[in-house]
C-alpha cells in the first residue's frame, strides 16, 4: 500500500484538485544581455552563445535544452554555448520565450 491508498482509505470523501504544472526550468535570469554570435570555422558554420553569468551548471542545462529542442549536435567550452549551424533566429527566439534578454552580434 502506498501512500496515495493510505490517504483514500483515511479520508474517502477527499476530491484530489489537480495542481498546474509549472516549467520545471530553474535556470536562473540575469540582467545582461546573452551574446548570440556566428563564426565559421574550418569552413563550417556554427552560433556561439556567451555572456551568462549564472552557475555553469545551469548554463550547460541550457545547451542540451538548445541541442534537444533544434536536434543539432553542439558543445560546452570555457563559458561558451557552441552550436552546429547558424540558428541565431531560432535560439534567439528559445532564449526569448525563456525570458533572457538576447543580443545578436555578427551581422
């Protein structure tokens, strides 16, 4: 018996409300802007985001949530979020949704 049986069996006229889900994100917000930028190297494309002063836990939460939600492959090195292929829109637009304040740089 678990406790979910237990509770019934005590108090059998309880009605469970159901509770909305909030985001499970607790990546934390700052106050400067994240720097999306767009370099080539050896030829390929690639987005670089940096700028974020939070934990760097959190910042590497971010890149997979980036690489997950854009189905692209990517890296996390020395502060830097680098991402295969030029997405500056698409991830500008994540970051946006998430509410961080994003600045694009690199034309």
């Amino acid at each position: 018996m678990d406790l979910e049986d237990q509770l019934k069996n005590l108090f059998p006229d309880h009605v469970q409300e159901d509770t909305p889900k909030e985001e499970d994100s607790d990546i934390w917000l700052q106050d400067d802007p994240i720097i999306c930028k767009y370099e080539k190297r050896k030829g390929k494309p690639i987005t670089i985001l940096e700028g974020y002063t939070g934990a760097t836990e959190d910042f590497k939460i971010l890149a997979k949530e980036i690489k997950t939600t854009l189905s692209v492959g990517g890296s996390f090195k020395d502060d830097k979020i680098i991402i295969q292929g030029d997405y500056r829109d698409k991830i500008m637009k994540i970051l946006k949704d998430k509410g961080f304040n994003v600045k694009r740089v690199g034309g």
